[in-house]
C-alpha cells in the first residue's frame, strides 16, 4: 500500500475502501479506516 497525494493536504490509500488523510500541519485526521492496516503505512 502507497499513499497517494490527492493535493496539497489530502492523501489517500486503497484498502478495503480509501482510507483518506487530512494533513495539517503536524496533526493529521484518518478517514474510514481500519487501525491495523493504518499502523502498517503510516509513519509512528
């Protein structure tokens, strides 16, 4: 899985369904996921 830059602060990658990231600043916001698939492509 790869995250896909959709613009400047969303990005997004294809699981189950999309799982959206809204980025702002140092604070970012997941949108329709599932955590264990989210641990294994983000950065902690």
């Amino acid at each position: 899985m790869a995250l896909i830059q959709s613009s400047e602060h969303l990005w997004y990658f294809r699981d189950t369904c999309n799982v959206y990231v809204l980025k702002s600043g140092t604070e970012c916001l997941l949108i329709d996921t599932d955590p264990a698939a989210s641990c294994s492509i983000l950065p902690l």
